[in-house]
C-alpha cells in the first residue's frame, strides 16, 4: 500500500493551487496573503462566518483563527461584525477590497481549474473531483 505517497501528492496538488492562486493575485497587484488567510477567505466565500465554525472546519484553534482574521482585517479584506441573528457571536465578512481580491482569485482558480483539465484531460480531471468529492465515511479513529 502506497499510504505515504497519498498525504504527499494530496499536500503537493494543493500546494500546486495555492502556489498558482497566489502568483496570479500578486500579478495583479494584491498583498501576499498565507495560506491561512486564504483558506479562511475560502470559507467566507463558502457561507462559513462565524469564527468559530471556520476554526472547526480547518481544524485549528479559534485563537488562531482570530490571529489570522486580525491579520486580514489590518489588510481590510474582512471586517468583523456581531451576528444579526444572533448577538452573542461575531461574523466575518469580506470587505469591497476583499471582494474584488475574491473576483481576481475566482477568475485565477476558473484559469487553474481549466489548466488542469486540459493537462490531465476532461474525464480524468471529472473523476479526480469526484473522488475528492465522495463521502470518505467518519474520520479514522484515533
């Protein structure tokens, strides 16, 4: 079994991305963001707002979370806000900066997207997304 090859080559595809996102945003004139930043751009963009939710998500602390949303809030790509339905939690949001940086970094995704179903061909990029997109079940046990 090749297990080891599988948590690499998964790591290095997503590298892959991000690496091509990033590169494409900074072409366009927009500040370095970690990786950090975008995944929890990723998860705004997604519906996911509460701070705590999206700590859940990528499986991190909420300190860390708020570390990473201040850091994105001192760029003005996100605000923080109470939530309308419910005061007792904040939500994040992107701002009209953050905004326009998510337009450039769908229109750089649609271009990598394109870019990788041309180089692996249509049918196997279909069936990696599928795959990716499967229910793998419950986590393995701990």
């Amino acid at each position: 079994m090749r297990t080891n090859q599988l948590i690499i080559a998964l790591f290095q595809r997503f590298c892959w991305l991000d690496e091509g996102l990033q590169a494409r945003l900074h072409a366009r004139g927009w500040p370095d963001v970690s990786r950090s930043q975008s995944m929890v751009m990723t998860n705004i963009v997604s519906g996911i707002v509460r701070p705590s939710d999206i700590a859940r998500n990528l499986g991190v602390s909420r300190q860390a979370i708020h570390k990473t949303i201040a850091q994105m809030a001192a760029l003005r790509i996100v605000d923080m806000a109470p939530d309308p339905k419910d005061r007792r939690h904040m939500i994040v949001s992107l701002t009209e900066t953050g905004a326009r940086m998510r337009r450039d970094a769908q229109r750089a995704m649609d271009t990598l997207t394109a870019q990788l179903a041309e180089r692996l061909g249509q049918d196997r990029f279909d069936a990696l997304l599928e795959t990716l997109e499967a229910d793998w079940g419950d986590n393995i046990e701990r």
